[in-house]
C-alpha cells in the first residue's frame, strides 16, 4: 500500500503524542491529510481501533468528514475491506475496526461512548476547553489513545493558543525560516477522574507551502490578503494567531433551533450567492420582531447550477418563496426560474452594500442555527476592508465571504424599515 503525503505530516505517523494539534491556514491539507490517509491507514493497520470524529454538528458530518474519509479509502485502493452504513454514521472495517460520528449539539452521547482510544474534532475552533476535557476523560479504549484536532487558529483566545502555543516547548522539533515554531512537542499535566495525568501534545502549524497539491488559484486567493486585510494574512497565510479587529457583525448569537421551526414564520424565503471556485451560498432565512434567523444553509464547491437545483429539490425548498440571487449572473437566475423558483435577482446600486449591512446591524439580533457551520465561521471573520493607513473603509472584505453576501442579500426579502442610528464598530 503505497500512498503519497505531505512530509510535513509525517511527524504525525512517528508520534505517540495523546494529542495532536494540527493547525495553520488555509488549504495547508491537514483535514484531508487526517480524513483520507491518517484514519483510512490507521483502520487497516491497527490491531484496535474504536474512533469517533467529531464537528460542531452532526448535520455538518455526512457530505464533509465522512465522504473525504470513504473517498480516502477509494484512493488508497482498501475501500473493499470496509462497509459504509449512513444512518447511523459508521464505518467498520473486516478486521472488527470501528469508526462513529458525532456532533458536539448532542453532548451526551459522545460521554455515553465505551473503549474509544481515538477522536478526531475537525475545525476544532468551535471547541471549547469544557467539551475538550470531556473529551479526554472518554479516551479510554486499549492501544495507542490519541485525540486529533484540526483547526485554522482564527481566535486567540481559544485554549489551544493558550496551553500548547504561548506555552514554551519542551522539545522543539522544526522551525518556520523566520525561527517561529513549525513542530514542537509540550508536556501536559491533567488531573483526569481525580488523578494527575502527564501527557505529550504535538502541534504541527501548517501552510499551502506544505501541500504539494493545492492548486495555484487557491495560492492567489489567499495571497490576495496580504494587500487587503493583516489579519485574516495571518491566520489564513501564516497560520498564525492574530488579533481580530475591524468585526463587522457583533449582534448574531449561535442557537440550537430544535424548537424553532421555518415553517411557522410568515416572513421568511431564501438568498444565494453564486459561486463555483468559490463557494455557492444559499441560505434559508426568516425575520420576527427585528430578529433575523438564519435556519440552514447551502455551501457547495464546483458544482454546476443544475446540481445546485438538484440539491436545492432534495432538501425541499419551498418554491412558493422568494429566493434572492446575486445580479452578476443572470444566466444562472434564469436556471433557477427554470426549475420552478421564485428566483430574483438583488437590488444593487450606489452604496446598497452599505445599506445591506446597515440594514443586518440594526436587528436586535441576528439568529443562527448551529449547524450552519460555514456561515457561522464566516460571520465570525467578516471584517471591514482597511485602507493603507490601517484606518478601516466602509467597505467589507470580499474573501471568504460567500455566506455573507448571501446574509446580505436576504434582507431584500424583507422590505424597508426604519434603521437605528449604527455606529460602525
């Protein structure tokens, strides 16, 4: 079985470490490194192995982690010696391997797991030092216990800055050309169940210069930022910890919407954002005493508009609704009309981006349901453009903002009303 990787995750395959932090920017192939060889490998080799992998919601794991994880099989060419079962989630190997998935919106479940000995949290970010804890006092299945994070480090003040970056190395095993830490290793001290518990992390920060498959338009758009915005530079660039400034958005809030159903509001449709290289955002959302919710969203790479009709058909969206659409492509909006959509395209003119985002700031607050991962992540890192002073513009950057502009689009749906004095924070 002969397979090729990025040598910079090689250290991976060499530790025993009980965690491995692996973070860095943008398209630097830790996720896919993770999801299509480590665990694929892992399942086939190990004489145990009992795992579980671990988003932000179980919703969010079929069409991400678990296809990249059966699609890593295929390449490998042992997909033969698995069987696939989606509902629940699982994969098992011949060998009696076992491989779940779970959200961290049901908790209780996860704590409820028996001889697991090793996690995978993709986009650890939205993990917290609480449900981390937890974590670890689960890991507790036979052979080689080990918890996988993976994660660009877009908040400096998650616990992973704090415990295994700020933190001095105890062995440093490779350094960036500027002497920052590339590989390191930290000894932890836990107190788990009452006892203390000493352990090694290995951290590995990672960039597309590591990759040797990402593709140079990726290359671009990432470098783009270093003329428009330092910080998401540092994060997405660099890999690096940086502080946020310029946040466009502070009046949205994560919520479960178990008891919030889109069918009982009366003001409510769609909005979409069309993109292929980039992601096509659709978003459903709804408005109600001056609160905007935002309940599912649509977030898919090169995929044609035919597909995207397809996967909008499949997930039953009400085509009694409007559905906003961006102006650039009429083609498209025409597709859409088409298959049935009240589809339409977004009112633009001298300054309509402003007062879309006038309009998204003066709701009392902005709703999102917590398995819309991407638009979550979006909105956490959507900032105002910053002039070559460093003064922030009135205008937003426009990378990585697929979602965004479909958040901005949806407040077409929902006609004029009289806006709150806003002061731009």
């Amino acid at each position: 079985m002969m397979i090729q990787y990025n040598p910079i995750y090689s250290h991976v395959f060499e530790s025993k470490a009980r965690v491995l932090n692996l973070f860095g920017g943008r398209d630097s192939g830790k996720s896919f490194f993770i999801g299509g060889q480590y665990i694929p490998i892992m399942m086939n080799n190990e004489k145990y192995f009992r795992g579980v992998v671990i988003r932000k919601t179980y919703a969010s794991l079929k069409d991400s982690v678990y296809q990249e994880i059966k699609d890593g099989m295929e390449q490998i060419g042992i997909s033969s010696y698995f069987e696939y079962n989606v509902s629940p989630l699982e994969i098992r190997h011949k060998n009696g391997n076992k491989l779940i998935f779970r959200g961290l919106d049901d908790m209780l479940k996860i704590k409820s797991l028996k001889g697991i000995n090793f996690i995978w949290v993709e986009e650890a970010e939205d993990l917290s030092r609480k449900e981390f804890d937890d974590l670890l006092i689960i890991l507790r299945g036979e052979g080689y216990q080990r918890i996988i994070l993976t994660h660009n480090p877009s908040d400096e003040e998650h616990f992973t800055n704090h415990d295994y970056v700020l933190t001095p190395p105890t062995k440093l095993i490779e350094t960036f050309e500027d002497g920052d830490k590339k590989v390191w290793i930290n000894k932890q001290t836990e107190e788990i169940d009452g006892e203390k518990v000493s352990y090694d992390v290995l951290s590995v920060c990672s960039t597309y210069d590591d990759n040797l498959f990402v593709p140079a338009v990726r290359k671009a758009v990432i470098e783009k930022l270093k003329h428009t915005d330092p910080y998401l530079y540092e994060v997405y660039r660099k890999g690096r910890y940086a502080t946020r400034g310029g946040r466009i958005l502070t009046n949205w809030e994560i919520i479960n919407f178990t008891d919030i159903h889109f069918e009982n509001f009366d003001n409510k449709g769609y909005a979409q954002d069309f993109g292929f290289n980039h992601a096509n955002a659709i978003l459903s959302v709804a408005e109600k005493d001056n609160n905007l919710f935002v309940f599912d969203e649509i977030y898919e790479y090169e995929k044609d508009k035919t597909e995207l009709v397809e996967i909008c058909d499949n997930k039953g969206l009400d085509k009694s609704l409007r559905m906003i659409c961006d102006s650039a492509e009429p083609a498209s909006i025409k597709t859409f009309k088409n298959a049935g959509y009240k589809a339409e395209e977004v009112k633009k003119y001298a300054g309509s981006v402003k007062a879309q985002i006038d309009k998204l700031k003066s709701y009392d607050k902005i709703y999102i349901n917590s398995k819309c991962v991407n638009t979550i992540k979006e909105i956490k890192s959507w900032q105002w453009k910053q002039n070559k002073n460093g003064k922030y513009t009135d205008e937003p950057l426009d990378i990585f903002d697929d979602a965004m502009a479909a958040l901005r689009y949806s407040t077409d749906l929902f006609g004029k009303k009289k806006l709150k004095a806003l002061n731009r924070l």
